[in-house]
C-alpha cells in the first residue's frame, strides 16, 4: 500500500510501517466472511455412512461429535457456513467487554492456535472489546481445549474456582466437548456457555460464538 | 538440623539455598500447558525443571485399522500434522512395501514446506512477543494467517487433518505458485526491518547457547551440526527440488530464529518446484493390506521424527514415534542455566516445543 | 580500693547472692536481679546527668530479660542462671566503680560468665575460644590505659582528668574490642559469639555487656581533652564498622547473628557520635552530641534485649525458608524492630534523628572535621537503610522452622511490654534531655517543652516533636477507624499457575540481591544449588582463635592443669607486661 507516495518499506519505524500498511481486518462477524474454510463447515446430505465418532446417525448430523474428517464424501458435503456453534446462556453481564483465560487440558495444540488466531489482524477481536488475560483471576471466560488428562484436573478446577463471578465457560473443539476420538471430554456440554464445534473449529467460528456469548446479534 | 550440618554453615560462615520459583502449568504467556521450576540464587537461572506431562494424553491405537489409526496420529501434534500424517503413512508404506508415485511424493514434500513455512512464521511471531514487538509479531501473524488460508485452500483442511489417506492425496496445487509468492511478498521485507532493530537482535544473542551431539532440526543446525532429514534421509527424496541446508555457527536463539528464518524462503522455492511437477486429484490404488515392519524418517519443523510401524493383516499391532520436542525440552534445560529469567520465554520459544507430542500411546 | 555507698553495697551484694541462689532456685534468682536492678535505677539515676542513664538503661533492659528468663530458661540446663546473674553482677560493679580498677575487675567478672555460657551451650568451640582471646585482648588495652593516666597523674586509678590522649585511645580500644568494632577488621567475633549463646544470654550480651563498652569509653571521653586526630580515627573505625557490619546483618542466615551485626552496628554508629564529640570543640554542638549518644544507647540497648528476647521466642536460630508464622499482629516485636528501624514513633526513631542532625550539623565545621563529619553521617544513614530492611527480614522471617507456631503467652506479653517501653521512652524523651535542647513553637501551637531542637553555630537546625508525632498518628488513626472501622480483609487461595506449591518469598532470596550486586566484597560463591557468603576477616578470626587454642592448650598442660587458674596467671603476666609498656611511654 502506497499512501502519498510513502511506501511502509522506506521505514523502519515500526509504527509507521505498521500503519502505512494499512487495515487488514475484515468486517466479519458483521459481513460474511471472506475466506471460510471448507472443512470444518457445518455440513449438509443424507444417508448413512461409516463415521468414526457416530456424529452422523439415522442421517442426523451432530456438530459436536464430529471431527470433519471427511469420510462420509460425498453423501455429505460442507456447506462454508460457519456457525456450528451453541449458546446455552445468554447474558448481558459481558455486554461491554469479554476477558478470555483459556486451559489446555490436553490438546493437540490446532485449537490453541485457532484461538490464538482471532486476535491476529484478519480476524482483530479485540475490536469487538474480546481479550485475551493472562490469569483466571481477570478472567469472564474460560476457554476450555483438548481432551480432560489425568494431570490437568487440578488446574483446571483452580481455574474455576479462581475466576470471579460472574464468569461463563466455553468448549472449545470437538475435543473438550465430548472427547471425539481422543478421549473423554472436560465438562458435560450442559455445563458450558458457549460450544463451539470443529476439529478445530475455525477462527470465524469462535470469534462469532464469543461475540454471541457477549450478546451481540447477527 | 543435626549437629554437623550446622558447624558446617558456622565453619563456613553461611550457605544459602537457591530460591526456587515455578511457571505454570496454566499461564498467559504459555501457549500449551507445561509446568517449569526455575532455581535461581538471584538474577541468572541456576537451573530449570520441565514437567511437560500435564497434558500428556493417553491413544489406544494398536489394533485399530490404519485408517482408523491416521486419524489419532494426525492429531499427535495438530500444528505438525501433515509431518505426523505423512511420517506414519510412509513408515507403513515401507512396512507393506507399497511403492508410492512421484506424483505423490512431490505432493508431501509440498505439504511438508506448507507446514514448515507457517511453523517457523510461528515461532518467529512467538520470538518477537515476549520482545514487546507488536508491530512485526502481528504482521508476522498475519502471513501465518494467510499461509493457513492457502493451506486450507490446498488441502480443504487449515490443519492438514484427513488430506494423506491411504491410496489418496487430497491437494489441490491451482494457482499455488501465484499464491504462496503473493503470501511471502512481504517476507523479507519485515524479516531486514528486524534484524536492523539491535533491541530485538540483542535479546536473542547469547541467549541459550548450546552445542549438543544429541541435537536434532532447526536447533542443530543453528549450533552448526549438519543434520537435517530432507538431506540425509531416503522416506522423502528431495534430490529434484532445489534444497539447501541452512546452517549456522552461534549456536544460540539469534541462530535458531535465524536458521527458521533463512528456511522460509527454501521452503517456499520447494513448493514452487514440487508443485509443477504434480497433477490435481492425487488417487492411485493400492491395497494397504498385509504385514510387515517399517520406519522411517521425515524433518518435521522441529526437527527429525522418527516412525516404527508394525502392522499385521492391515492393523497396526504397534507404533513407536521419537518426538522432537522431547528432545528439544532436553536441550532447552541444558541451554537455560545462566541466562536471566527475563531470557526465558526467548530460549523456550526459539526451540519451538510441542508439548502436544508427550502421549502416551497404549 | 573507693568506699562504696550503703545502697551501692546492699545492690551488689543482691547481686552476687542472685547468682548463688539461682544455682538451687532458678525463680527465685531472677526475682532478686529484678529487685536489684529496680533498686539501682531507682537509686543511681538523676535527671539530666547523662551518666547515671546508663544505670536506668541497664535496669530496664534487665528487668525484662529477667522476666522474660523465667519461662525460656527452663528449656536449658541448671548452670544458665547462676551464670546469667553473675554477668549481671559484674556489670553492676562497672555501673557503680570510680576507678579504673573497679571498672577492669567488672569488665573481667562479666566476661568469664558469657565465656563459659557460650562454651557450654556449643559443641564447636571456637566461638567460646574467639570470645576469650578478644576478651583479655580487650582487658591488655584496658589496662594500658589506665596505667598510663595513673602514671601521668600521680599514681591514682581513680578515674580523673587527664591531659593525655592516649588513654582514651587505649582505653577506648579496649571497649571497642568487647563491642565488637576493631580498627580495620570487621571481626566477626562478636556475632557468632552472640549467637552462640542462649537468647536470654544473647540479650545480655548485646544489650547490655556492650552498653558497658560504650559507657566505659563515655566514662573517659568526659575526663580527656578534645583531640582532632582521635577522633577521626575513631570517626573513621565506627563509619567502617557501620557499613560493614550493617551489610553482614542483611546478609546473614541466623537470626541471632543477625543481630549481633546489628548490635556492632549500632555501636559503631555511637562510636563516630564519641569520635565526633572527641575531635569537635564548639560547646552547643558537643553538648548536642552527649544527649544524642544517650538516647542512641538508650534505644539500642532497651530494643536489643527485646529483640534477642523475640529471636528467643521463636524457638529456632536460622531463617525460616518461609514465613510460617504470621507476626502481624505481634506489635511487641515490630514495635521493638521499628525503634531498631530507626522509625517514628519509637525511641529508635528519635535516637537515629539526632544521631544523624549531629553529624550533619558538624558539616558547618569547616576543614577535614566538616568533611569527615558529613560523610560518616551520610554512611550512617545508608547504614540505616541495610539496617531497615535487615530489621524487615527479621520481622517477616522469623517464623523460623517451628511448625506449631506456639509462642509462650507471657513472653510475648513481655516483648509487648518492651515495646510499650520504646514508644513511652520518645514520648517523654524531652524529659531526659538536656533543657538547653527542648523548646516549642508555640505560633503553631507546638507549645514549649514539646520538640527536641538541634542548634548549631546559635542558629536552629532541625527540630521534632516526639508528643505531636505520636498524638497526630494516633488521632488520624483513631478517626480513620472512627470513619471507616475495622479494616476489611479478603483472604483468597493464590492462584499459582493450577497446582499447590508451598512455595514463598525466601529469607535467602530476600537478600540475595546485595550477596549478588556487592560479592566483590561479599566474596559471594554460587555453585549449582547453593550460595555462599564468607569473609576473610571471618577466616582470620578463626584461624587466630585456634592458634590461640593450641598455644593456651600448650601452656596449661606445662604449668596449670586448670583453665581458670591458667587465666589468672595470665592476667598477671599480662598486667605486669602492661606496666612495663607504660613505663616506657
């Protein structure tokens, strides 16, 4: 990007060459997302085909079982929709601002990043007041990854118990939310907030279904 | 206190412990859950004890189909997972003797640089946080971002997960070339802004040195050992795409970032070549039944991953993998002691560990 | 030998009858040193003559360590109390001698005691042995001294003016030895032996056997003529000896070491106050200067023996690596560690104020003594930091390893009750000191007799109100708590990353910083999972102690098969070598 004839290669001022980049966020979750992902998407077909985590039964697609792992092509076929998310309870306590501490209890380090993503400049969530912290005691969200090991149960319930109220928990992947292939899952899905789907869900799922939790409408 | 403890702290007027203080297992600053006790007299670390078995998670995968199979490895290391996926496809290959087209091989190479582009655009990003660089550390996610898209363009997956099959290679090479140049356009650019930043430059000089004969990947070869498993191992032939091997002296952080650095633009010249040489829809039709043992050795972005598959009737009967991360965890404890602590987060994020690879697999 | 009074007899004898009684009844033995020690202030003291304070001083810090004595020493053996009083007795004798002899044979009766005390509650030796040498070192510069003022004055060992400066350098050397200051060497003797001691022993010894030091050098600073050189020199070995030994304090690991350090700090501090009285001749300021080293002795001698008394409480002698014990609300202690703080509104606080308003007032001297008296006064005051936060850690650290965190009842009421002590002591301070200093404002309703003012050249310095200070802190803290009430606290599990550690705050990671930053001085070693700290001085000591040893071993197989006997003999010896020298001068 060229402003005024000013190129952000002729400095090296890290400011200036930050901003004479120019923006690069998208307006998703207000738009529709430029670049969805194929897999995972919610998917859409019929019939009943051989499916490792039994998502798909009696030709009824569960998101949270599944692992998108593209066994049952081509009876069933990704749509790119990519709001394979639930909220159970919506609050306003977040309206203004959601803090997000997150536990690895035992992941295959894909849902870290895809978090880790939202808060990268496609994707920006921090312009829709979503931040990350770096302990539970500032925390409104846990953010719950991976599998529940044997080792994590005692951080994962400190993390709980530190957190103030009123604080709300989300399952984030298939993982967490009922152990997929890899195991059990944390927390009984009834007990969480937000779930988010996906194997690992994409970074647009996850920043729509926090700005959901947050109470934002579509 | 007995007796001769105590005329031993009179006789030598006082002796002090280490105070010794731990980060983790859960932390902002942490990407994965891994608990370090530090020991320090004051200023420089004494010595550091890693526990990576907090997220150690438990597979059950002899007996399963190798399909079946696939779908747990692959999810060994979610970030690593085209190096897992194709580490064990290979090794159970070479158990049942099943010889793979070219077509094939130059897709993996292909996945492989993908993989190891967006690994080291990672730990670059990771290198530059703890620095306070904001500015590059977010530029730098963003190529990461973009490398995901094209990989998730690629393969259908952003992750790799369910694209090497047995008998199939979903990848789409369309428009590839033009894409991965347009993503690392800006590469080199921000890469000479940083390294002319002396503020960045000095806190990963000196920082972390190490020169170990048990060293493997990226690591090794920013302590000067040539060992890289795309030059010396025969599970991937890389003779026809226009490798080098990067290698430094220094053996501290500053080369380790220096080396991934260096890679990137590699990587990116193997994919452009590896990607004429291949058609769309990768199918070929084998039977993967039998028995037999294999290994096999592939670079993974940490470093070498090893494979010991054996397979009886078309089940894995057992799987063995060495984990670069373990031995990079090694390496980063023997490298931590007489750095200060504030040198810390920049040596264990120089080595690029996946706590995700300590499983235990039953 | 000088008639001693009727009261001064009937004290000493209760003191020496303490010291047979407690040999069956241990109670019965303290009861009598209180009795005694409440008759001497009683009898001894008179307002505004600095010289009987020491008397007032000494009773006060008796009577507590003896109250406080009756519930610790039973955990030792018979032999503790016999030996605790017969030190005390001794120090009475010094209180009440007029002469140079009197005050040699008090000085030598307190010191066999503490020897033996030390000898017996170690294994290792060489703390007791080190104690011994510097002892009859100390006696050979005592000697000296008063042979020289009584061959320069006719032949009298009573204690007179003399025009001679070298029996207050002899003299004053001596003292200096039993205080723990040597020119050039920060000997280490005096912190290890101190703390080799049991704690009620340990009070005494930094209390009070040092008050003795200090006393004896003031004793003969009011009989000797001013003398520049003397009293750089003796500016100069107490600057030494505040920096030193207020960095080992912080350093240290025992807590009794601690503070012995803290003990040569203190006197070191009064050293460079007598250094600068000795080389100064403008009278306001020399006058200044005597209440400022009394009320120094004051708070350090009355918050030492508290402070030995709080260390003896806790049951344990090294750190704790943790605070197991939380000292919040043990405001006996920190009362007695703020006046050792030199922090408002204690005693301490006071004592430090006019310590250092001295020395600062001396930089209006021009020439080498101006120079000298502003930089000794600005090492004072870094001292007193070190000091502060060597003080802090005692504070926060002291839990020490005792898990069941039981203090005696009646003990801590004691430590409370010398705290009380501390703060009454700066709320009448302008009481004991001298009128001339102790004026008023009243335009800001300050009114007369309420500040203790610092003058210097007929011009005002500095001036505190130890009345005011106190009220106003009380007040705003009474309608804080007026206003707000009891302060809210909210006690939550600290998050530590997910799991329980038992890890804390060292007390060797406290200081560790200063065993880092100055381990050119230090002689810090860090090895792979220890710190060391070690001096060369502490080395010397040992090494000369030992050869001591082996030498005195030597001499008592050839002539003497007692040791007690071989000291006689030695003292003899030493004293007919000592007229011998003096001659000679």
């Amino acid at each position: 990007m060229v402003v005024g004839g000013c190129s952000y290669k002729m400095t090296k001022n890290w400011f200036l060459r930050g901003t004479l980049k120019g923006i690069k966020t998208e307006k998703f979750p207000a738009a529709d997302p430029l670049n969805p992902p194929l897999w995972p998407s919610r998917l859409n077909g019929s019939g009943d085909v051989q499916c490792p985590t039994d998502a798909i039964k009696d030709g009824i697609w569960d998101e949270q079982r599944c692992i998108f792992c593209r066994r049952c092509l081509p009876n069933y076929k990704p749509t790119e929709e990519q709001d394979i998310f639930t909220v159970r309870e919506n609050t306003n306590e977040f309206r203004k601002s959601l803090n997000i501490y997150f536990v690895d209890t035992g992941s295959c380090g894909s849902c870290n990043t895809e978090l880790s993503t939202i808060f990268s400049p496609r994707y920006d969530a921090n312009r829709l007041s979503i931040f990350a912290v770096n302990t539970p005691r500032h925390a409104d969200v846990l953010v719950l990854m991976g599998v529940l090991t044997e080792m994590m149960k005692e951080p994962l319930y400190k993390a709980l118990e530190a957190m103030p109220e009123p604080k709300a928990i989300v399952l984030l992947g298939t993982c967490s939310i009922t152990g997929g292939i890899m195991g059990k899952g944390v927390l009984l899905p009834e007990d969480a907030n937000l779930i988010l789907a996906g194997c690992p869900p994409s970074p647009y799922t996850i920043l729509e279904g926090l700005e959901r939790l947050k109470g934002g409408k579509k | 206190m007995d007796d001769d403890h105590r005329r031993e702290k009179e006789n030598k007027n006082l002796l002090h412990d280490h105070m010794k203080f731990h980060y983790g297992p859960t932390a902002g600053g942490l990407l994965e859950s891994v608990s370090m006790e530090f020991s320090t007299p004051g200023e420089k670390i004494s010595s550091v004890s890693v526990n990576p078995a907090f997220k150690m998670r438990e597979l059950s995968i002899s007996g399963k189909s190798i399909n079946d199979a696939l779908l747990m490895v692959e999810r060994i290391n979610g970030y690593h997972s085209a190096s897992f996926q194709i580490g064990f496809l290979t090794a159970v290959e070479k158990a049942l003797n099943i010889n793979v087209p070219d077509d094939i091989m130059n897709a993996r190479i292909l996945q492989l640089e993908l993989e190891r582009i967006r690994s080291n655009l990672n730990v670059m990003e990771r290198l530059c946080l703890p620095a306070g660089f904001g500015v590059p550390a977010n530029q730098l996610s963003f190529l990461k971002e973009e490398t995901s898209r094209l990989i998730g363009n690629v393969s259908g997956h952003r992750y790799f997960f369910g694209t090497n099959l047995p008998g199939l290679c979903r990848i789409s090479v369309r428009s590839l070339n033009d894409r991965i140049k347009e993503v690392l356009y800006d590469y080199e650019d921000i890469l000479d802004a940083l390294l002319s930043s002396k503020i960045f430059v000095n806190r990963l000089q000196k920082n972390g040195f190490i020169k170990d004969e048990r060293m493997i990947g990226p690591a090794a070869r920013a302590s000067g050992f040539p060992i890289d498993a795309r030059a010396d191992s025969n599970s991937l032939d890389y003779s026809n795409c226009p490798f080098s091997l990067t290698l430094r002296d220094e053996g501290d952080s500053f080369a380790r970032f220096m080396v991934r650095a260096e890679e990137i633009p590699v990587s990116r010249d193997i994919i452009i070549s590896s990607s004429q040489k291949i058609r769309n829809n990768l199918i070929y039709e084998e039977e993967y039944n039998g028995s037999g043992n294999g290994i096999s050795r592939i670079e993974s972005p940490s470093g070498d991953l090893f494979f010991m598959v054996s397979i009886e009737d078309g089940i894995v009967k057992s799987l063995e993998f060495s984990s670069p991360s373990i031995v990079n965890i090694g390496l980063f404890k023997k490298s931590m002691p007489g750095n200060v602590f504030t040198d810390f987060h920049f040596n264990w994020e120089s080595f690029g560990i996946w706590l995700s690879e300590v499983v235990h697999i039953k | 030998m000088i008639l001693l009074e009727y009261t001064e007899f009937i004290i000493l004898i209760l003191s020496f009858i303490s010291a047979l009684i407690s040999v069956y009844w241990r109670r019965t033995g303290y009861i009598i040193i209180i009795i005694a020690s409440v008759l001497l202030s009683v009898s001894a003291f008179t307002l505004h003559s600095y010289i009987t304070y020491f008397a007032l001083i000494a009773s006060i810090s008796w009577i507590i360590v003896s109250v406080f004595s009756i519930s610790y020493s039973k955990d030792y053996g018979k032999w503790i109390t016999p030996l605790f009083d017969l030190t005390i007795a001794g120090m009475v004798l010094i209180l009440f001698s007029e002469s140079y002899l009197i005050f040699i044979v008090g000085f030598e009766i307190m010191t066999m005691p503490a020897y033996v005390t030390i000898l017996k509650n170690r294994s290792n030796h060489a703390p007791s042995f080190i104690f011994m040498a510097f002892g009859e070192l100390s006696t050979m510069f005592l000697i000296l001294g008063a042979v020289i003022s009584m061959v320069s004055h006719g032949g009298s060992l009573s204690f007179v003016n003399n025009s001679n400066d070298y029996v207050l350098l002899f003299f004053s050397i001596g003292c200096m030895l039993k205080m723990g200051i040597m020119p050039f060497m920060i000997s280490e003797w005096l912190p290890i032996a101190h703390g080799s001691a049991p704690a009620n022993d340990s009070a005494i010894f930094s209390g009070t056997m040092t008050l003795m030091g200090v006393y004896g050098i003031y004793r003969v600073m009011l009989l000797s003529p001013a003398s520049m050189y003397l009293g750089l020199f003796l500016m100069f070995v107490g600057a030494m000896t505040v920096f030193f030994s207020s960095l080992y304090a912080y350093v240290s690991q025992n807590m009794k070491v601690l503070g012995g350090f803290s003990t040569m700090e203190n006197n070191g501090a009064i050293l460079c106050a007598m250094g600068l009285y000795v080389s100064v001749t403008d009278t306001i300021l020399r006058e200044f200067l005597l209440s400022a080293i009394i009320i120094f002795a004051m708070a350090h001698s009355i918050a030492k023996s508290g402070l030995f008394l709080s260390i003896g409480s806790t049951r344990s002698e090294y750190f704790g690596e943790k605070s197991a014990r939380k000292r919040g609300h043990d405001l006996g202690t920190l009362l007695i560690v703020m006046s050792l703080s030199g922090l408002f509104p204690t005693i301490g606080g006071l004592a430090v104020w006019m310590l250092l308003e001295s020395f600062f007032m001396g930089a209006y001297i021009h020439g080498i003594i101006g120079i000298a008296s502003i930089s000794v006064g600005s090492v004072i005051a870094l001292a007193e930091g070190f000091g502060s936060a060597a003080m802090l850690k005692l504070f926060y650290f002291s839990g020490g390893n005792n898990v069941e965190n039981k203090v005696n009842r009646k003990e801590k009421d004691v430590l409370l009750f010398t705290g009380i002590i501390l703060v009454a002591l700066f709320l009448i301070s302008t009481l004991l000191i001298l009128p001339e200093y102790v004026a008023g404002l009243p335009s800001v309703l300050v009114f007369n007799g309420f500040t203790v003012e610092s003058s210097v050249t007929g011009s005002d310095f500095g001036l505190v109100s130890p009345v005011y200070v106190f009220s106003l802190v009380a007040l705003f803290s009474l309608i804080a708590f007026a206003l707000f009430g009891r302060p809210r606290g909210r006690v939550v599990p600290r998050w530590e990353g997910g799991i329980t550690t038992l890890e804390n705050y060292t007390s060797s990671g406290y200081s560790n910083n200063i065993r880092i930053m100055l381990r050119s001085i230090l002689r810090t070693k860090i090895s792979e999972d220890r710190i060391s700290v070690n001096n060369i001085f502490w080395s010397f000591m040992v090494f000369s102690g030992r050869a001591y040893r082996k030498f005195g071993g030597f001499f008592g197989r050839k002539f003497m098969n007692s040791s007690v006997s071989w000291y006689m003999i030695y003292m003899i010896i030493a004293f007919i070598f000592v007229l011998f020298t003096a001659a000679l001068l």
